[in-house]
C-alpha cells in the first residue's frame, strides 16, 4: 500500500504531462502531492521528517513553475532535494561526527557501528549520484525526455533500496521462535 503511495504523485504527473503540459502536470503533482502526504499522516498518524522537506521543495518549486511560468524550476528540484540530502548527510558525519542514518534508524535496526557508517556513505553517494543525474538531463536534454527519465528514473531508487535491503539483511539478527 505504501509503495502505491509513493508512486502515486510520479505517476499522475506523468499522466498529465502526456495529455496536457508541464504546466499541468506540476499543478497535478501538487496536489497529489498534497494527498499523499494526507495519506501518509492518516496511515502513520505523523510525517518524518523527508516527507516535510520533499512537501515543501514540490510546493515551492511547483509554486514558482507555474507562477513564472518556466519550466526549470520543476525540473531542478530533484536535483535541489538530493544535493541537500547529501550534503547534510556528510555534513553530520563529518562536520558534526553524526550518523543521520543511525539516529534515525537505529531504534528500528540494531547494526553494528561499521554497517551504520558504509550505509552513510552510500546514501551520500547514491544522493549525489542522483542529484548530478538529474542536473544533467535537466540542463541537457528536453522537458520530455526529463520527463520519461523522472518516470523511468524510478528504477535507480528500486535498485539502491534493494541493494541496500540485501546488504544489511545479513546483519540482521532472526527473532528465535518462542518456546511455550
């Protein structure tokens, strides 16, 4: 259920932008977005702390799309979202010696302190590998090819949770059945 909500906003922008325009399908994302996160908060009863960041980047990016009337705003906000991530992922990690990661998920996943740290440096990679990604087909290429590439872009996401899920799944510890 929560993977559909995810895909929910992607998937209306893209619907709107084959049928109508950019301009469209930004106000269409916008409100998605603004459902998902409603439904988000009915199913969790509260938003973390991304889901905050990402509301606002759609809204403000969205805001300043269709206000201007320019493209480019849409279209760099990805770019902006993973760049920030990044950075203050290595920020804490470095300037502030914090695991962002840790202190977020570590009352969900006991791992040791080496897995907790390689899983930060490959957040910080994957961010910054997504956000120059972004930034180059956002610079380079048209509105329509950015726009199939943020549709078929979705499998880079797939792929890193999945790695990601295959390397810690061997570090976590299996519940021992309860005897009675």
């Amino acid at each position: 259920m929560k993977i559909l909500i995810d895909f929910f906003p992607i998937l209306l922008f893209f619907g709107a932008y084959k049928f109508a325009d950019i301009y469209t399908a930004t106000a269409v994302l916008m409100a998605a977005t603004v459902v998902q996160m409603g439904l988000i908060y009915l199913i969790d009863r509260k938003l973390q702390l991304m889901h905050k960041i990402t509301l606002v980047l759609i809204l403000g990016f969205g805001a300043l799309t269709l206000g201007l009337h320019d493209e480019r705003f849409i279209k760099w906000k990805p770019t902006v979202l993973y760049a920030s991530m990044a950075i203050a992922l290595a920020v804490a990690l470095w300037g502030m010696r914090k695991n962002i990661l840790k202190l977020l998920l570590g009352s969900q996943l006991e791992l040791p302190d080496a897995v907790w740290m390689r899983l930060n440096l490959a957040w910080i990679a994957y961010c910054t590998f997504m956000a120059a990604t972004n930034a180059y087909v956002a610079a380079f290429y048209s509105t329509e090819v950015w726009v199939n590439f943020k549709l078929w872009g979705y499998a880079f996401p797939l792929a890193f949770i999945v790695a990601q899920g295959l390397y810690i799944a061997r570090y976590i510890k299996a519940e021992e059945p309860q005897k009675e």
